[in-house]
C-alpha cells in the first residue's frame, strides 16, 4: 500500500539506475515491513538544478549532487517501528544496489488512512478491514 515519489536531480542517474532506485523501494517494503513484492506503486520524478533545492550540511550531513528527496504514503496505522525498519531498509538497499550515500537520501513518511486508499475502480478496499501487513 506505501506510495513512492522519488524526487531526484535530473541527468544524474541511468535508466537502468533508476529501474534500480524503484526496485530498491519496493524491495524496502518486502524486508522492512513483510509487504507482498506486488504492492508497487513508485514514481520517479527528475528535477533541474532550479527545482530541486537540497541543503548539502543540514543536520551535519554531506550531501552530493546525487541528493534526493523520498516521500512515502503510508498506512497511518504503522507503529514507529515499522517506520524506523522501513526508512533503514529504503536507506540500505539504495546504497548498495544504486550506490547512493546514506547522506543523499531525505525521506518524508506521509501517514494516510487506509481508507483514503483506492487500488483501482474508484473502491476504497481497506476503508472496512483490518491492515494485513
């Protein structure tokens, strides 16, 4: 159920990078969380040097020209250590599977109700039943 939107600098990452940074998302959620591999849902947005604004120190880290932004929607009924599993998990595999430093990676969890959800044909499939997973 998360929702991905990975907002990174344009022309800084290969087709297949960015196949990767999705792979890498949807892959925190199976190891961090125990979500089913097919609840993906990811977007990949580039941004130009004069749409994406970065801090490269802020909170003493060292961010590169590889910096980028994570929002995730997540079910609002995720305790914060589900939390903590997944943005440890999204900081990870991004490392190893794309080479992005820990550092370059701002995530912002988005809590939603699972009813504010649609999977498809206008029905709200988790507004009457308890989360799964």
């Amino acid at each position: 159920m998360p929702v991905f939107h990975a907002h990174i600098p344009a022309g800084r990452f290969s087709k297949d990078q960015k196949k990767a940074i999705g792979n890498s998302l949807n892959r925190s959620l199976v190891e961090g969380l125990g979500i089913p591999p097919g609840d993906r849902f990811i977007m990949i947005s580039e941004h130009g040097e004069d749409e994406l604004f970065i801090d490269p120190t802020f909170m003493e880290m060292s961010r590169t020209a590889d910096a980028m932004i994570v929002t995730v929607l997540i079910g609002a009924h995720r305790p914060l250590d589900d939390k903590q599993k997944l943005l440890a998990a999204i900081t990870r595999l991004l490392h190893e599977n794309v080479g992005i430093s820990p550092d370059d990676v701002f995530i912002a969890l988005v809590p939603v109700p699972n009813e504010n959800f649609s999977f498809g044909r206008g029905v709200a499939q988790l507004a009457e039943v308890s989360p799964r997973w």
